[in-house]
C-alpha cells in the first residue's frame, strides 16, 4: 500500500471518532433534554394540582364567645377592661388604631379590631363605652348612640393533631407594607424581576457576607424557599437543590410573583410550640406577640424576619440575645433602605424584645371545655373535608367566667381536702350555653372530665323536680300544703328501708314549701310516693334527661347516677321558667372564607308552664334564705339566688346547682375512690358556688309573678286556703282559680 493511501486512512480515523462522539453527545443530550422535558411536565401537572388547590391542612380555629355590649346590659367597667386586656388590647393615652383603648372615669374608648364573626365581616370602629352602677348606660360613638356594639372574639386553641403544622392564613393584601418590603430586602431584593431562581443573587449575597464578616443574606430566592418548604425534605444533597430550582422555574411560570409571596407568608417555618411547628407570619405574630401581624411595631417585624433564618438558632424565647442581634441587624438595613426613619430606628434599638408567654397566644388552655366541643362536633357530623380546611368554630365560652371558675376550684377544694375533686359548670340558661366547664380541680389538666364522664349520685338535687311535678296539679297541691314528717319504713329492693332526715329528727305536719326550703328527706319520699314513680321519670324527661333511668324509691333521694352535665340540663330547663333548649358549646361554625356550614338552632320548648315554675322558684329562693343554703344570705341578705343542696349517702358527693337572674351554675365535690367527703352540700359545694359569684359578680334574681298566680293566705295548722284576717297564717302565691273553697280560720 503506498504511503499516500496508508496517510489519508490514519487521518480519516480520527474524523471518524470525533463524529462518534458528536453523534453520542447530541443523542445523550436529546436523552437529557426529552428526561428534563418529561420532568418539568410532571413537575408542572404535580404543582400546579396542589398550588392551585388546598395547599395545606390548616388546623380548626376555636373561638370563644364575643361580649355583645348594649345599654342596660349588666357589665362593670373593670370586667370590659379585663376582657381587652385578655384580647392583647393596648391601654393608650390616645386612642389612634384597632387594637387599642382608654379609661376616662366612668367611660372606656375602644377601637375594636375588625374581624370575622357568625354574622359576617366587622368593620375596625370607635365608640365609647358608659358606665353606671347598674351597669352599661350608653355606647357612643361620633355623637350617636349605638344600641348594640360587640368586641371580637378571643382565640381559644388550634385543633392541631400530633405532628401536624400549626398556621393562621394571611391574604397578600391585608399584610402590613413594612413587612412584605423589608422581607424582600433581606431574604429577596430582586424577587419582582428574577425568574424564581437567581444567580445573581447567590453572586450579590456571597459578596454582601464576606464584606460584613457574618451571614446576612442567603442566595435562595423566595421562591427556592417556598419550594424547598412546600415540596422537598431538609436534606443538603445536590439533587435537592437542582429540584429546589426546578420546581421554583415552574412556580414562577405558572402563578403570579403575588400568588408566590402570598404562599411564603404562610409556609415558611418560623417556630416551635412543643411538638407543633408555627409556620406562616400570621400565626408567628401570635405566638410570640399575641397580636395581629397588623398591629406589630418595627422592631417586631424586624425580629420576626430576623427569626426566618434559623428558628431555632434565633429562637427569642431560648436565646433572647442573640435574637436581638439579629433584629437589630434586620433594623439596620430597613433604615440603610429608608424604610424606617432615623427616629424610628433609634426607638426600635432602645426596645427590649417583649415576648407572650409561650401558648398564651391562644388566649388559655382550657381542655376540660374544649372536651365537651369535640364532643358536639363529632355529633354534627361535619363534611370530614372541612376538618382541616381552616374552619371557624365560634363556641359559647366566657374566658372571664372559665378563669374565674377554675381559679375557684383550683384554690378552695385543695383548702377543704387533698383528697376532693370536682366539676363545675356555668351555664346561659336562658340560651341554654355553657359558658364554662371545669372538670377537676386541677385547672388546665387534660385527664378525666368529671363535668362529662363522672356519673355521680344527685343526693337532693332531685327534689325540685319532684315538687316541681307536685305544684303542677293544680288543686292538689300548694306551697302551703302540709307533708307528713314521722318515721316511715318500706321494702326496697328486698331490703326493708326507713329514710331519715340529715338531723334524725322528726317533725310532724310541715308545709311542703319548708320541705324544700330545709330538705327534708321523709316527707318528700311520702310526696314522690304520692305522684307514684313513673309521674318522677316522667319528671326528669320533662326537664331534659335524654337516658332512661331505672328509679326505685330510693331514687326520690338522690339514688340517681347523673353526671354534672346531665344534672345542669335538667336545671336550666327548671331555671329557665321551664322552657328546655339542649345545652350546647358551639354556636356555629364557618369555613375559611366564613361562609356558615352550621348554625345553632336547637328548639326551645315550654316542659313546665311559667307559673308553676315560679312557685317552685320562691319556695328554691327560700332555700337561699332561711333553709339549707342560707349561708348565702349572710353575703347577700336580700333575694339574689335560688338553689338547691345536695349531699349523697355517707356523705361521698357534695353537689350544689344555683342561678342568678342571668347564671346556672353547678357544682359537684367528691372523691375518685368514692369514699367519704365528710362534707354536705351546704359545706362544700355551696362555698364554691358562693366564691365564684363573690369574685365575678352577680346580678341579683327577679322574678315576676304570672298573671294567673296571686297572693293567698294559707294555715299554719291545717295548710288550707284561709281568709285574709285568719292568725296562725301566711302569705304564699298560688295559682289562681284552683282554690274552689276556704277553710275556716283555726
């Protein structure tokens, strides 16, 4: 072969290879590219799908009741104080935005907050606030009179599972403009301009840190941020970072740069409650500030941003120091950008970080209450989609009368015995709404919920319902109508029973108004007899007992096992004039946008007739007065409650159910063992009751005689109707006409 030949193959080989490799490198290439291609579709289908639907599960908001404010209304001043210092309003000189209040003598100015309720949106709104001694005499507000105001409702808890993220959504337009810029400057300047991801960043925050010797700025654009959160694990890989970019490419693409920052305000991790992460600027100016992000200073934003880089790290509550240099820093560059002036930079240094205490953004733990709303919502039966849609549930709580209720229970039962526990409720009997519920007396305990679960004897807290069925014969009985009080024996339960009275003593004729008022026992199972068993069960389903219940004669002293629960239902229908309506916590519930998805709307329904009623209520009053809870008039000597006591056998239950003009309150004392208190209800239950109203106020009770109820004179001696110059006689209302002749004067 000669050498020219031999040359021109060597130098065809080299050719050759080299297309080879072209060859290859464009097929790997288009490999590479159809696989990128493939992936950014699925990408694309997977986040777009997510993005534009629920994007996270955001956790039941519970809320307590909210203070409907009138002229009339019973209401100190110093409780609506209280009540804005409980919602985190500031007490100012000048009042200028929501969030804030004055006291002036006897008038309070509030700028409440706007907020969403059961009946829509409520406008941010000034007024003024009259006191009298009666109560509120006027609400004010540009010179008119207002005829109804409310006050926003306080937060009372997440319904976060285990492990699950804890937020409170934000809308982009309802963030406060210091904020959204002073977050752009530090974590993203370019955030407008770039693409979702920018090298130019990575490049200007390399240079900004290496110039001031420490961290300053990071080289993740926002949007990397919120992909990494929303999307990816934690882990320092390079995979996840190329994802991070891919996945920022395709929210850039497919959402506006306004839908992206919305979405970061409410993802990015910015703390830890226990075992639940805060995520969201919303829920984080709650949890450290007990605040709406719309009422923060400089300083507070400043150090909420300065925490997004590291919430441990900076965490203001475990290393306040080094979160203050970090807000100062965040500080120095909102003033290096004129966002904030030299004064108003100057001020936010001099402030020390002021923190709430962890949990108290939620306002109180109240689990013992928040038992019973589980409890109903799980009987609403809810859409299950909803449960982690960010719903509303607006409850009937009073935080004031929860507070004071436990710090009641939690102070005097310890005094009385270590051993006792108890349960206590207050009650709205004229909507049926419980207000408040205690279920031991250790306050903010999550265990066993005696108010619900502890099913306990009543002891004499059965006997308004038997008198109650006794005054409604009419003709047949009076307040004035002798009962038989001597030594009565029969056979119960193949046992032969001979009920006493709590002294063992024996009284002969005794009216049946005194009966109730002291408590006899004999003479009372001599009524309960008289009616016959089944007009008592009858009694009780009347009042509201949804179970039935097996009653031996026994039962016509309290040998009925109700919790406090079912005992309150009973006494709201017996104090509410008996008209029943089923107790409930929650009032309505609304979904995150506050469409209402349900209302309250259980019937009321007339059990007993008003006048019939109203003689049992004066012979309870009197019970308050003179009989076996007369401790109470040594507080307050003139008629402000009817009660009743209740002590079960060998003393294990304590139980006392009283109620003001506007307030049922119930409460049990005993023993988990079930072994003696040693206290009646007079010495135990009784106080407690008397405590609560001694420090959160009553509002004494009036009751109007019905039309068909009169005055009528009965003997002492006989209990018969007599006429009005008869001795050895007294006054009792009676129902009119039932009195088809009199007797004689004695």
């Amino acid at each position: 072969m000669s050498r020219s030949k031999k040359k021109s193959i060597k130098s065809s080989r080299p050719g050759r290879w080299w297309r080879k490799v072209w060859v290859t490198g464009l097929k790997l290439a288009f490999v590479i590219l159809l696989v990128l291609v493939i992936y950014f579709i699925y990408l694309d289908s997977k986040i777009t799908s997510t993005f534009s639907g629920q994007k996270w599960q955001v956790p039941a908001q519970i809320y307590g009741r909210s203070l409907a404010l009138y002229p009339g209304k019973y209401l100190t001043q110093a409780h609506l104080i209280q009540e804005l210092e409980q919602l985190q309003y500031r007490r100012s000189q000048d009042v200028t935005g929501p969030g804030q209040f004055s006291v002036k003598g006897g008038s309070v100015s509030i700028f409440r907050r706007s907020f969403t309720y059961v009946n829509g949106e409520q406008i941010a709104e000034r007024f003024n606030v009259e006191f009298n001694r009666t109560g509120i005499s006027r609400i004010v507000q540009q010179g008119q009179s207002l005829t109804f105001a409310q006050l926003e409702p306080q937060l009372i808890e997440h319904l976060v599972s285990p492990h699950q993220e804890d937020r409170e959504l934000v809308r982009l337009d309802l963030v406060p403009t210091l904020l959204k810029e002073t977050l752009l400057l530090v974590e993203d300047r370019e955030f407008y301009q770039h693409r979702g991801v920018s090298p130019l960043s990575v490049l200007r925050a390399f240079w900004v840190n290496l110039t001031a010797g420490r961290t300053v700025q990071g080289g993740s654009t926002l949007t990397q941020q919120l992909a990494k959160n929303m999307y990816l694990t934690h882990d320092r890989t390079l995979w996840r970072k190329i994802n991070e970019a891919f996945i920022a490419l395709v929210l850039d693409y497919r959402f506006s740069k306004d839908q992206i920052l919305e979405a970061y305000l409410n993802e990015i991790y910015l703390g830890q409650n226990h075992a639940t992460a805060v995520h969201g600027f919303g829920l984080a100016s709650r949890f450290y500030f007990g605040k709406p992000l719309t009422e923060l200073s400089a300083d507070q934003y400043a150090l909420l941003i300065g925490v997004v880089k590291g919430p441990g790290y900076y965490d203001p509550r475990r290393f306040p120091e080094r979160a203050q240099r970090r807000r100062d820093l965040v500080l120095r560059l909102m003033f290096e950008q004129e966002l904030i002036n030299d004064a108003a930079y100057q001020q936010a240094l001099a402030k020390p970080i002021k923190l709430v205490a962890r949990g108290q953004y939620l306002n109180a733990s109240f689990p013992a209450y928040m038992d019973a709303v589980k409890r109903e919502l799980r009987q609403l039966a809810l859409d299950p989609s909803l449960t982690h849609s960010g719903i509303k549930v607006f409850t009937y709580l009073d935080p004031m009368a929860q507070t004071q209720a436990e710090r009641t229970v939690s102070q005097l039962v310890p005094e009385m015995n270590k051993d006792l526990e108890a349960a206590m409720l207050v009650v709205d009997y004229q909507e049926a709404a419980v207000q408040a519920l205690v279920g031991g007396k250790t306050a903010g305990y999550a265990g066993f919920n005696r108010a619900l679960e502890a099913k306990r004897p009543i002891g004499s807290l059965i006997k308004p319902a038997i008198f109650l069925e006794a005054l409604a014969q009419r003709g047949r009985f009076t307040l004035g109508t002798l009962l038989d009080d001597s030594p009565l024996s029969l056979r119960n339960n193949n046992q032969d029973w001979q009920p006493q009275n709590f002294d063992k003593r024996f009284r002969g004729q005794v009216s049946l108004m005194r009966v109730l008022a002291d408590s006899l026992n004999v003479p009372t199972v001599r009524l309960g007899l008289q009616l016959g068993m089944p007009k008592i069960q009858d009694a009780l389903q009347r009042l509201g007992l949804e179970r039935r219940v097996t009653l031996y004669p026994s039962a016509l002293l309290g040998a009925v096992d109700l919790s406090p629960y079912e005992l309150t239902q009973l006494y709201q229908t017996l104090a509410n004039n008996g008209v029943h309506q089923s107790l409930a916590t929650v009032q309505a519930v609304t979904d995150q946008y506050g469409a209402v998805v349900y209302q309250r709307n259980s019937p009321k329904t007339v059990r007993y007739a008003a006048e019939d009623v109203y003689l049992l209520h004066y012979a309870m009053i009197e019970s308050t007065l003179t009989g076996t809870a007369q401790s109470l008039a040594r507080t307050w000597p003139q008629p402000t409650f009817a009660g009743k006591t209740g002590t079960s056998s060998d003393y294990r239950d304590s139980w006392f159910a009283g109620f003001d003009q506007d307030t049922l309150v119930t409460v049990w004392l005993g023993r988990d063992d079930n072994q003696s208190t040693g206290l009646t209800g007079g010495t135990g239950a009784l106080r407690v009751f008397a405590d609560y109203f001694r420090q959160k106020g009553k509002h004494n009770l009036i009751r109007y005689m019905p039309d068909n109820v009169e005055w009528q004179r009965f003997s002492t001696n006989s209990g018969l109707p007599v006429p009005e110059y008869c001795p050895n006689s007294w006054l009792l209302p009676a129902h009119k006409n039932s009195i088809l002749s009199m007797a004689a004067c004695d």
